[in-house]
C-alpha cells in the first residue's frame, strides 16, 4: 500500500478496501503470462467486443478475400473442392426413412427421388449437387442461405416444393436495430426469447451490377424464418452470423502467391546475362559491342552473342552482374503449408499432393481425423441446419397432398463411404461389427451410400442365376486354411492390416 492508498483508506476506508481488492484483483489477473504487456506482446492488439461486433466489422472483406483465394489460388481452389468432395460425395448424402412400415418406407423414398431430381429452382442440378454447392459456399464464405419455395400443383412437379441456394450477400448485414418485439442482428431478427423469426434479405444479389429491379438493392425485407434454412458455422455463443474457414489463413495463402512470385521473378533475373560498363564518357561513350536503342526508353542496349570476344575502349571497365542464389523455398513452403492444412481443416497430404515421407500408418492417422472433422460437422450442423428442416418440409408436402397418411419426420442421412486405404481391413471390421451387434445390415449398408431394400433386392434377384451358374464368392476351405497358416506363421503384414 502507497502514500496514496493510506491517505484515501484514512479519509474513507470503504474507499481504501475497494482500491486493495482491485489492486490484488489485477495482481492475480497479470500472474498469467498472456495478460501482461510484454515487450514482445507489445503490437499484439487484441479486443473484448463480442463475435457480432467483430463479425459485423470484417465478414464482408473475409468473403471477398476467401472467394479471390479459392478463384485464383490453387490451394484454395483445392481445399474448397475437397472438403466438398469428402462431406457430399458423388451420389450426396440420402435419406432413409424409418416411419416403422417397409411399404411406407418405399413410398415417402420413391416420392423423394422424384422431388430430387428436380429439386432447384432453376432445374439444373439434383439434389446431391444441391447438397455440394451448400457445402463449398458454406466452406468458402461462412455460411449460405436456402430459401423453400412453394410451388403450385400445376407446374408439374411430383413433390410441389423447390429450393433457391443464394449466397450470404443477400442477408442484409447492415440491418442491426432493436425492434418492438425483438432485436435484428446483421439481418437475422430474433424475439424477446432468442429465438430466429426471421431474416432480412436483398430482392438480388448486392454485387450482381444494375438491373432493372435496382431498388432491391438497396432495401432488404422481411422473410419468415419457416421459408428460409440459414447454415452457418458460427464459432461463438451468441454469434447471428458466421465467418469464412480461410480466415486464420488468408495472409499466409496470400503470402505464398507474393512468394512464388518473387522466387520466379529471381529465376528470371539468374537466367539472363547482364552487364555494367564504366568508362569516361559515360552513356555516351563507345560501345563494346554492337548496340540498338530500346524504342520505349530510348537508352542504349547492347547484344551479347555466344562465344563474342569483346575488346574494351581504354578505360572502360565492365562489370558482369551475378545474382544471389537464395535456398530454402522448397521448405518455407511446406512448413507454411502445413500451417494452412491445419486451419482449414484439411490433411495436407491431400492439400498438397504431397506423398513424400508419407507411410501407411501416418497417412490413415491423417485420414482418421479428417474423417472426425466431417462426422462432426454432417452430424451437428450440416444436418440439424439444411438436411432436416428440407425433409420436414417435404414430408408435410407428401402429406397435404393425401400421399401418406400420418406425419412421420423419422429418417436417417447415410453420407457416401469413407474409404481408408484397406479395403479388406475395413471389411473384416465391417464383418466383425456385424457379428457382435454393433451395426445393423441397413446401417452398414447405408454407409456406403447404398438403399439397404434395393441392395437385398438385388442379391435375391441374382443369388438364384449365379448358384445355376455355379458362381460363388464364398472363401474357399484351402483359401481360409492358407489365411490360418499365414497367420500363424507370423505374417506381419496380414496381422497389421487385420487390427
């Protein structure tokens, strides 16, 4: 306690307690190493404001740079399309319904079809492609918009429902205000309890130039929340909009372009011969060789041949320019690729192509974890966000139309298989958890990607043919007695690929 401190606690003591809790308080606080200002934390600028404020503040200028990375740079092109590929797959990730009856099953699944095929306003893309492009839009910009149309029993659609993805432009960040029966946050309106009513959108796309509705530009409006599916990956409670995956590594894939284009540059400048001459009378002076004046600078520039012998003027000396060589390029680039691979969520063997050093065990361990990172996000945001809220409208369709009798939203979302490395490894398990109860035929086969009813139907349509045929693809006695023998010989490999 200082002069300061006694004088105050003896003029107030009720002053001079709160100045000794505060000053013990931030004595505890400065214990921890990363609330001090130290000298070399001394440029490293940080904020309490919330994610809202942050978000509202640079969103915009993320996208842009995100969408220009995965435009123009191959890496980002590259992380954008393999994420995609990973979550959705070729045939996307399909539904099973589980209402309890086989027949119902097969109804609302031939009725789905039928709605996935055309499935987009525009009549494009299927539903799988749907799915590929929410993914990648929400990879690349941080979210991503799917508005429901109702579409009238004349159109001519099996399933009068259609989706519009649009991008996060049309969420009019903007709109920040508190209402009379609620708050509006960057364009999402939210009620006295927190909960979406809604979402404030542009009529066309802010960036889409001049167009004849240009008025829509400018002024956003009101779309209930049960029309519009809004996937965002928000990283903070409390956060109405969320950020593109690029934005922890935006400069360092920005500084690799800068980078690879200065170690080219250099290239260039080793290729080519150049040289300096000094002598008395300056530019004006003779030349060595033979020369030609450069028609944009009007400056003198001489030609070397190879194999010329030059002769200098008395007093002329020249001077060969030899540029540095400069090593490492190949290692700077790796270990900042790794770095991206990381905050992108992407192994960097698949982000790089990079085989080199790579192994079988260290290449799995990479894919286990890429495979946990698209788990957790199908199952705690792509689903609960876009897949579920899609099917539960085309259920109440299929039921307002007299299709099915009851309303039934039980259904199961089989993403497309993630193979990993050892196909006869990961069949073994697959056999393994099938005998002990840990997977059901139509959960195994629905991991595939593959209709469990179609699947059986087909072996029981073919099973008839191939034994007439005499074909079987059964193990046979001497086959299993020489796994047996491999086995107890000591095979390393077999017992390594089997575990």
């Amino acid at each position: 306690m200082n002069h300061l401190d006694k004088v105050i606690s003896w003029l107030s003591p009720q002053a001079g307690l709160r100045r000794a809790r505060a000053r013990a308080l931030t004595e505890v606080v400065l214990a921890y190493e990363g609330a001090r200002s130290a000298r070399r934390q001394g440029g490293w600028n940080t904020t309490n404001t919330s994610g809202n404020a942050e978000i509202g503040v640079g969103a915009a200028k993320l996208r842009a740079n995100a969408r220009d990375l995965c435009r123009n740079n191959a890496y980002g092109r590259k992380a954008k399309r393999e994420w995609a590929k990973r979550v959705v797959g070729a045939g996307g990730i399909t539904p099973r319904p589980d209402t309890g009856s086989d027949a119902i099953d097969r109804t609302i699944l031939d009725l789905w079809e039928q709605f996935a095929a055309h499935c987009c306003s525009d009549h494009r893309i299927n539903f799988a492609a749907a799915e590929k492009i929410i993914v990648s839009s929400a990879y690349e910009s941080g979210e991503v918009l799917v508005r429901l149309w109702d579409r009238k029993i004349g159109d001519g659609l099996a399933v009068p429902l259609q989706l519009q993805i649009m991008e996060a432009d049309y969420l009019d960040i903007d709109k920040t205000q508190t209402t009379a029966t609620g708050t509006i946050v960057h364009g999402v309106e939210f009620d006295p309890l927190g909960r979406i009513k809604g979402y404030w959108l542009y009529g066309s796309h802010p960036g889409g130039g001049a167009t004849s509705a240009w008025r829509s530009l400018f002024k956003s409006k009101f779309v209930p929340v049960e029309y519009v599916l809004h996937h965002a990956d928000v990283d903070r409670p409390g956060d109405a909009r969320a950020v593109t995956r690029f934005a922890a590594v935006i400069g360092k894939l920005h500084d690799l372009d800068e980078y690879a284009d200065a170690e080219i540059m250099r290239k260039k400048v080793e290729a080519c011969l150049a040289a300096m001459v000094t002598q008395p009378e300056g530019a004006e002076g003779p030349t060595l060789g033979s020369a030609a004046v450069d028609a944009t600078t009007g400056l003198k520039v001489e030609e070397l041949r190879p194999g010329m012998i030059m002769y200098g003027a008395p007093g002329a000396d020249v001077k060969f320019l030899a540029p540095s060589t400069v090593g490492g390029y190949a290692e700077y680039k790796k270990t900042e690729l790794r770095e991206v691979a990381a905050g992108l969520e992407i192994p960097y063997v698949v982000l790089d192509d990079n085989l080199e050093a790579v192994n079988y065990s260290s290449y799995r361990g990479g894919l286990l974890a890429f495979r946990d990172a698209i788990d957790e996000y199908r199952e705690n945001w792509l689903i609960p966000q876009v897949l579920n809220p899609i099917w539960r409208r085309f259920i109440d369709k299929i039921w307002t139309m007299g299709m099915i009798r009851a309303v039934n939203y039980r259904v199961r979302w089989d993403p497309p298989p993630f193979d990993l490395l050892d196909r006869a490894a990961e069949a073994e398990a697959d056999r393994a958890e099938l005998q002990i109860g840990k997977k059901s035929w139509p959960q195994l086969i629905g991991e595939q990607g593959n209709d469990s009813e179609t699947q059986l139907g087909e072996i029981e349509k073919w099973k008839p043919r191939l034994d007439a045929a005499g074909v079987s693809f059964a193990k046979t006695t001497s086959e299993s007695a020489a796994k047996s023998s491999g086995a107890d010989e000591g095979d390393n490999n077999a017992v390594a690929q089997t575990k």
